[in-house]
C-alpha cells in the first residue's frame, strides 16, 4: 500500500465515524425538534454515554449509558387529549406520529446532503464523506424508518404508525416518558397518582409498550413499600403465558434476587437465581444505581466481602450524586437500608 492509498483509508475511516456521529446527533435532534414543535418539552438529550438534563434548577451534563443505543432523546408529553375515534368510543391520546418518525425524516435530509456533497464536489475527501454520510444515513432509515419490530422491540417507524390503533400501547408510551420526566425533575414514584399505574393483563405483556406499564407498576408497589404486593405482581409478570421480553425479565429477577439477599438469604436460592444470563445482565448494567445497591447486598450479605461492599458503595455514591434521574435516587438509598438492616 503506497502513502496515496494509506491516505485514502485514513480519510475514509475520518469521514466514516464523523458521519455515524452526525447521523446519530441529527436523529435525536430530529426527534427534539418534532417534539418540541407538536408540544413536548425537554427533558434530556444523550450521545453516547454523554447526556445534558433539564432538571429542577435548569440544565447540567451528566454521564448515563444505555445497553444497546447509541443516543436517546426523552421529552415530556403533552396531557392526555379526548378524542372521539370513529365508533371505538371515548379514547385517550395524545400526538405520537411525527415524534416517532421525525429522527428518520432527518437521516433522510442530511443523506440527501450526502448525495449532494459526492456529485457536486471535485474535493475527493468530501467525495468520501458524501458516500459515508449517505450511507450511514440510509441504514438508519432503513432499520428506524421501515415498520418492524426486533426482538419484540417496535423500531419508530412501527410506532408512527401503530400506537394511535392500540389505546394501551399508547398510554404506557405516554406513561414511560411522563414517569422519567418527573423522576428528572425529582419526583418520587409514589408521589405520582395512584391511577396512573395497573398490571396489565397477562395476554398483552408481550408488547413491549404495555409490559413497560406493568413494570412501573411493579416499581411504584416497591416504592410505597409494598414489597410483598410487588413480589406477586413479579411473580405474573414473569410467567411463562406473559412473553415478558428479556430486558423486564432480568430487571424483576434481579430485584427478587435483592430481597432473597436482605430477607432469608438462602445460599442455594441465591445460587440458582445468579444464573449466567443474569449474571451477564448484571455485567451490562453494572452501574445503574439499582445495580450497585445489588451488587452492594450482594458483596456484604452473601459474599461477606466487606471491603467488596464498600467499593459498590463508594461507586453508589458517586453515581447519585450525578443521577440524570434524581427521583430514583431516595428509593435506592432506602433500599440501602435494608440491606444494613439485615447487616444487623
């Protein structure tokens, strides 16, 4: 390979990663502008592990990752409307179309500029950059843009258009983002209204939207401090009849495996609950604050590893007190103290 050729590849792999970058800013920003524009209000806006949060006292940088997406832009939505829907009766709503499909309509702007930047220009690295952005733009079209689901998981062009034809979809849509926006602004799950929150019915708990209103509901129980009422809840949601997809799964199990630790903590139970795939989900998630209050109990009341226990708890620490989401953060500390509780 001559230097000519080396330069190439270096400018291709440049213009490659800033197109991915742009491609994946400008999705978001999409989803923001829409939002903003059909009456949503910010919340936070993430790339990466980097993410900006419009909290009670105004907006902060902060670091949050998510397991399997590169960025996520949350708002709050507007109130729920009344509408009359043909003769399906009174139904709840509330604007969903263009918020979904608004990140697909800017891949397809700035892969347009692509296109535009490898005719027009005589420049060979813009050349290059105009096939990457292009490229990088009609793959985000492709898997955001055309309807399907993966792994049960709606991509946006599904939810666009779907979401206004099932009520209970559409409500735990609503129901996730307005929950984290006042979880953001540092509102406790309990503090929220009480009917905001049910156990969907078994058959529909294979879609995703409306499993996400059964989890709240488990977390809201937790919460109150019915811990006993959240266990049966956990335990419906994880029959075999309920599809519940693997994400929420792993989610309930490891706070089952939390109150096996802080109440009987049985050696065997706990050794067969920690099986590989929760072990893995544990690694993944490691530092989400519920999983370094496990991870916590789990290194003093099982491992008896005090000096483990207190490396989880420092990490804890610091974590809450950059939280992107403050209204987790009392919850967490008292489930902390029922590990030292049991400690005692």
């Amino acid at each position: 390979m001559n230097w000519e050729e080396l330069q190439i590849l270096m400018i291709a792999e440049a213009a490659f990663f800033l197109s991915v970058l742009v491609q994946l800013v400008l999705h978001e920003a999409g989803h923001l502008i829409a939002g903003l524009l059909s009456g949503y209000r910010f919340v936070s806006f993430r790339i990466g592990s980097l993410i900006v949060v419009r909290g009670k006292e105004g907006c902060y940088l902060t670091h949050f990752s998510l397991p399997g997406t590169a960025g996520q832009c949350l708002l709050r939505p507007p109130a729920w409307i009344k509408k009359e829907l043909f003769d399906q009766g009174q139904m709840l709503g509330f604007p969903v179309f263009w918020y979904n499909l608004s990140g697909v309509l800017a891949n397809v702007i700035v892969s347009g500029l692509g296109v535009v930047l490898l005719i027009c220009s005589t420049v060979t690295c813009l050349q290059i950059f105009g096939i990457c952005l292009a490229g990088c733009g009609l793959l985000l079209i492709l898997t955001n843009g055309i309807p399907f689901k993966l792994g049960g998981i709606a991509n946006d062009g599904y939810n666009a258009l779907s979401l206004k034809k099932d009520p209970k979809a559409l409500y735990g849509f609503w129901l996730q983002l307005e929950v984290n926006a006042r979880q953001t602004l540092g509102e406790r799950l309990r503090d929220l209204p009480a009917d905001w929150f049910y156990l969907p019915e078994t058959s529909q708990l294979s879609n995703p939207l409306i499993a996400a209103s059964g989890a709240l509901y488990f977390q809201y129980l937790r919460d109150c401090g019915h811990y006993e009422e959240s266990d049966e809840v956990a335990g419906r949601l994880l029959s075999e009849e309920a599809g519940l997809l693997p994400l929420y799964q792993n989610e309930l199990r490891c706070e089952l495996l939390f109150d096996e630790l802080t109440g009987s903590c049985r050696p065997e139970q706990i050794r067969s609950m920690c099986d590989k795939k929760l072990q893995a989900y544990r690694k993944q998630t490691k530092l989400y604050l519920s999983r370094l209050r496990l991870s916590y109990a789990y290194a003093l009341l099982y491992e008896q590893n005090e000096k483990e226990a207190a490396h989880y708890l420092e990490l804890f620490e610091k974590r809450a007190a950059k939280s992107p989401v403050p209204g987790e953060v009392p919850g967490e500390r008292e489930a902390l103290e029922r590990v030292w509780k049991k400690k005692t």
